[in-house]
C-alpha cells in the first residue's frame, strides 16, 4: 500500500510513463538474483533497448513490467500506477509469434478486443488497418501456416498494437529471423512506434541493434542481473540503416562493448 | 539421335497414351485379379482347402445371398452399427468428458492417475463377461462393453491435449488478462480439438472390435453372431463375406472420421485454410474495406 501511494507520486512529479526504484527480483528463495537493485524512468514515447547477455535480467525486467512476474523488492510504476498484474495499457509481444493456428490473421489481431469484450465492426476495421500498416494488406485472411516466420511476427505486431497499450514490450520479437528480414522489421518498427506515439521496450542481445532503435539503451550484465549503465543515443527517430556504419554510431557501439567487459 | 527417338516413340506407343496415375490403376487391378485368379484356380485344383479357403466365386455368391437373395445380412449389419454407433458417442463423451475434467483439475489427476494406469493395463475386453453378469443379455450389457473399449483413446487424449497446452500460448492469453473461461474457449479447447478428434477416430475402429466381441459372446443378432454362425456350419464362403462386409465397413469409418476431422480441425490442411478463409472473408471482408 505504503510503496504504491509512493509510486504514485513519484510518477506525478517525474512526467515518466515507467518509474523503478531499487526493483529486484530472485528466484528460488534468493538463490538467484535475476534482477538487481534496478533505477530507472522512462520518458512518455521514446526507445528504451535493453541489451546484455543470456541471464542479465533483461526479459526479467520486461515480465516485471508486463505485471507477469511479481518483484521481490523495490517499486515499479507505469503511469504512476504501481504493477501488480497484466494491464491494458502494457502490452507484450514475445520472441515466437505465438499465433492460434486456427483463426486467421484479422481474427489473430482481434484476439485482445476479445478478451476485453465484444468485438465491433470497427474493431474489425481497425484490425485489418493494423495489418495493412505492417504490410499485410493481401494477407488479412491467412492462417499462421500460410505466413512466413517474417509475416508471423508481423501478425504479432499487429495484435500488440490492437491492444491500445501505450507502454510496449518487445522481447527480442525478431531474434528467430533471418538477418535481412530482421533489419527490414527494425525499420518498419522504429516508423511504426513512432506514429502511434508509443513508448517501447526492446530486448535484444545485439548491441548495434539496440542502438539504432533506441533513444536509450539499458546496459545490462549478469550474476547479479543489473543495469549496468544507461547509455543515451543522441540521433533523431526515424533514422536509416545506413546510420549504422557513420563514426558516432560505431562510437556507441564501442562505448556499450566496453560496459559489457569481456563477457561480451 | 534417330534410333533413340523411334525407341520413345515406340514406348509411349505401347502404353497407350496413359498418364502414370491411369498406369498404376491398371497394374494394381492386374496384380489383385492375378492373386484372386491364382486363389480361385488353387482352390479348384484341390491344393486349397475349401473349409479355410473358400474360392472367391462361392464368396461372391454368399454376397449376393446374404445381401440380396436372403437379404439377411441387413438387419444384422444395422443391429451391429447402431451399438458401435451408440458406445461410440457413450465412450466419446464419457472419454472426453472425463479427460477435461482431469486434465483441469490437478487434484483430481493426482488421485485419479493410479486407476487410469491400471485400467490401461487390463485388458478391457476381459471385463466383458462380468457386464454381462452385472446388466444381463442385451443391448445395454453390449453398449457398456463397447463403451468400456472404446472410452480409454479420447479419455487420454482429451487429458494430454488439454494438459500440453502450449506455454508461450498461455502467457499471451495471461498478459492479455483472459478470463479461465476465455482460456478455456478459446485456446485450450481449440487447441486440443486435433489430437482429441485422432482419439475419436481410434475409437471408433475399437467401437467396432468391441461391437463384434459382445456379438460373438452373446450370439442373438448383428454381424459378429452372424460370423458364428455361418462358420458353425462350415459356410466358409459366408463368413467371409461377412467379414470383408466388415473391412468395407472399416474403411468406410476411416474414410468418413478422416472427412469429418478435415472439416473440424480446418486448419491443419490447405482446402480447410481455405474454405474458411474465403468463409471469413465472405463474412468481414466489407467490415474491414476489402
């Protein structure tokens, strides 16, 4: 009660959507420290990556957020409000496209409205636009087995975004695809969050992937799971890929290469 | 160059313009009439004995007794099917039943386990004789060994779809707050529809088998006393047109489960993706501007 009252107001005052105070989680009684004393807000809209290695607490502090997993100490906030389970102004989208083979791509999308109650034609419509914006106009009516793992993800995509959340959780949603397909997507996500004005959390394991995306890019090492540092990516959103090979990008590259030490 | 063109010329003229399907077709007939040939000429040679194997003429000559001389064979074939027809649906819904039932319920399948794996191992069909003890000659003794046979593949199938549900599946339903209710609809049940409909297709053909066997115990009516019958009386020939009544009858519910399991679990092949995709966008396609 005490910590939620404190979340709140720490939400009010700071104008950030996410708000974590001295937020661990352990498993197994405190054998494991998967998340270590993390500090952090996050601004309404921008591009947070979070990028370390296997076991660095990165998806941990994604479920944390998404309300999957309860912490084990400190505070958490998104919208001042304290997380205490799912909400609807967080929405997930994991690294399988985790589609219900037997519904279709629009139906596939609707899948949040449904749960929330009853689907309406514009609903329909909305989802169907969705589809059209990850560029599936000719696909509205296909089953998951018909689809690429490319096209897959981009139903997900699609379905995130049907939710309404503003707050969007990406857990290395295209780390399965082939590097060609990946890159195109990074795009095509970074002109899509930014038309909908949604504040992002994207986890992945590459380091020139999390900085091109990102505003922010959460460095994170393990055994304990922590933030290490914070990294600000100063370029304007959108960018093209071809930033990826300028001086000041490479720079980056270096400066989170040298935090993550020799585990990486 | 020449010599090799007259040679294909020369082939394709032999077969007779036939495509490779129309070819097959023709050498499978070949090789079946040859075999049943070589069995009706072994059998009239006297190197066959007639009481086992009797020659396929006098089988096709029971075929048109019993089905349309005598036409006895069509009360008894109605009496078998509907006890398969209803232990089929009395199994299916005990079996489907029970196994979502189980398979929800933790504490009911820590506690049920140990009798599930008991009844697995006897042998079902041993209990026959004592439901006839217990319900007394007739249909319902019947219908309860049929049931009792063909209980146990949707039983168990219905509990691994139900129990196997797909982790990443249930996390997305979780982080979109789904209901129990919405969890069970809309993916548990779905999502188990494929390997519950496999269990209804194997018993089915066990429906069968069981139907027989409380027939063969009970010898009033239906195809399995029929067999007795005839095979007491050394009609071998009849027996065995019964029997291969039976092998059309069992390729007919294969054929007819796989038809059905097409059209229920749609999406596990093209035509049904299909058919249901055009049906979806027949329904919404003016909804969302196609």
């Amino acid at each position: 009660m005490n910590a939620s009252v404190q979340a709140q107001a720490n939400g009010a005052a700071g104008k950030s959507v996410i708000n974590a105070k001295g937020l661990s989680k352990t498993f197994g009684g405190g054998a494991v420290v998967a998340l270590n004393d993390a500090n952090f807000e996050i601004r309404p809209g921008s591009f947070v990556s979070l990028v370390g290695p296997s076991g660095c607490g990165k998806s941990t502090l994604l479920r944390l957020i998404a309300g999957l997993i309860d912490r084990t100490n400190g505070e958490l906030a998104v919208h001042g409000r304290d997380v205490t389970g799912p909400r609807t102004d967080v929405g997930m989208m994991f690294q399988k496209a985790t589609l219900l083979e037997w519904r279709t791509a629009v139906e596939n999308v609707l899948l949040p409205t449904e749960m929330a109650g009853t689907v309406t034609k514009a609903d329909r419509k909305n989802a169907a636009d969705l589809l059209r914006m990850v560029g599936l106009k000719d696909f509205l009516f296909a089953f998951p087995s018909q689809l690429s793992g490319g096209m897959q993800q981009r139903v997900a995509l699609a379905r995130l975004l049907q939710t309404g959340a503003d707050v969007l959780l990406l857990d290395e949603p295209f780390g399965a695809l082939d590097e060609f397909t990946r890159e195109r997507l990074n795009v095509e996500l970074m002109r899509i969050v930014g038309e909908v004005k949604a504040t992002t959390l994207f986890v992945t394991h590459n380091i020139a992937e999390a900085i091109f995306l990102a505003d922010q890019v959460f460095v994170m090492t393990p055994r304990p799971g922590q933030i290490a540092s914070i990294v600000d990516v100063p370029f304007e959103r959108p960018r093209p890929l071809s930033i990826q090979t300028s001086p000041e990008f490479n720079t980056l590259v270096a400066q989170v290469r040298d935090i993550l030490g020799e585990d990486h | 160059m020449a010599a090799q063109d007259t040679m294909t010329e020369g082939l394709s003229a032999r077969s007779g313009g036939l495509s490779l399907r129309q070819r097959r077709t023709l050498l499978h007939a070949l090789i079946f009439f040859t075999l049943i040939g070589l069995w009706e000429a072994g059998a009239r040679l006297g190197l066959l004995d007639p009481l086992f194997y009797p020659r396929p003429t006098s089988i096709l000559n029971s075929f048109y007794l019993i089905y349309i001389k005598n036409g006895n064979v069509w009360f008894n074939l109605y009496a078998t099917m509907s006890l398969v027809i209803a232990g089929w649906i009395g199994g299916s819904i005990l079996g489907v039943g029970l196994g979502a039932l189980v398979g929800f319920n933790a504490v009911v399948r820590r506690f049920l386990k140990p009798y599930v794996i008991v009844l697995e191992a006897t042998p079902r069909i041993a209990v026959a004789p004592l439901l006839i003890a217990a319900l007394g000659f007739g249909a319902s003794s019947k219908i309860a060994i049929i049931v009792l046979v063909c209980f146990f593949a949707p039983f168990i199938n219905t509990l691994s779809g139900v129990v196997n549900v797909n982790e990443d599946k249930l996390e997305l339903f979780r982080s979109l707050r789904a209901t129990k209710m919405q969890v069970l609809r809309k993916l548990v049940l779905p999502d188990a529809i494929p390997v519950i409909m496999a269990g209804e297709r194997l018993a089915l053909t066990a429906a069968l088998s069981g139907a027989l066997v409380a027939e063969f115990i009970q010898r009033d009516q239906g195809m399995g006393a029929l067999i007795l019958v005839y095979t007491r009386n050394l009609n071998m020939a009849s027996s065995f047109a019964c029997i291969f009544t039976l092998t059309i009858l069992g390729f007919l519910i294969f054929k007819g489960m796989e038809w059905v399991d097409h059209h229920i679990a749609y999406w596990k092949n093209e035509a049904g993706m299909k058919r249901i995709g055009d049906r979806r966008r027949r329904q919404f396609g003016a909804q969302v501007g196609e």
